[in-house]
C-alpha cells in the first residue's frame, strides 16, 4: 500500500494504491487519519479518498473508513470516496459502503 496527498479545487485528495489488508491497514489508518487531522487543521471543508488505483480492502481497511468518517464529521469535513475500479465498487456494494459514503465517478468535483 502506497499513498500520496495533495490538495486539489480545496480539497484534500489522499491518492491510496496497492492493497489494503491485515498487513497494511495500520499504515493505511494513520496516514488517513493525519489527512482528515491536516484537513482539520487547514480548515479544509473536504477529504476525498482516490480508490483509482486500489486493487483490493479487507474489512479492516474498511473499519479504516469507518473511524476516519466518524473522525471527519465531528470535525465538519466531508468525506468522499472517488473512483472506486470494479473490484473496489464490488467490495462496498457487498459491504453497504456505497450507502455510507458519497461514492462518485471522479475526484474532481467538476463533470
């Protein structure tokens, strides 16, 4: 797992690539957790999660979601889940994920 940051159209774009599983979760927690903390910081309205380049969550990646949600709306930041590929978009139809989170086609906000 592999990740990178960048803020883009005022928002936070946390880019996550590779797989996020029982050996990485950790990793990915932290550093999500810094981006919603940088956000927090910044007075950045948005967070949004690249799943672009993502090949495959545990379901301790997707407790990772969970708390940095739950992190971000106390703090009144957005959390967005953009461009999930087919195995991602299967993983949070099958875990409900996609009714928890805006899911959306692109990171950008601008169609």
């Amino acid at each position: 797992m592999e990740h990178t940051l960048d803020i883009r159209d005022g928002a936070i774009v946390f880019q996550v690539s590779g797989r996020v599983d029982e050996s990485t979760w950790t990793a990915f927690g932290e550093a999500l957790g810094d981006a919603v903390r940088q956000a927090r910081q910044a007075a950045i309205a948005e967070v949004v999660i690249d799943l672009s380049n993502l090949d495959y969550m545990s379901s301790r990646g997707l407790r990772v979601l969970t708390v940095a949600k739950r992190e971000a709306d106390e703090a009144g930041i957005g959390l967005r889940l953009a461009a999930p590929n087919d195995v991602m978009r299967e993983i949070l139809a099958i875990s409900r994920y996609d009714k928890l989170f805006t899911v959306t086609d692109r990171v950008e906000m601008k169609q």
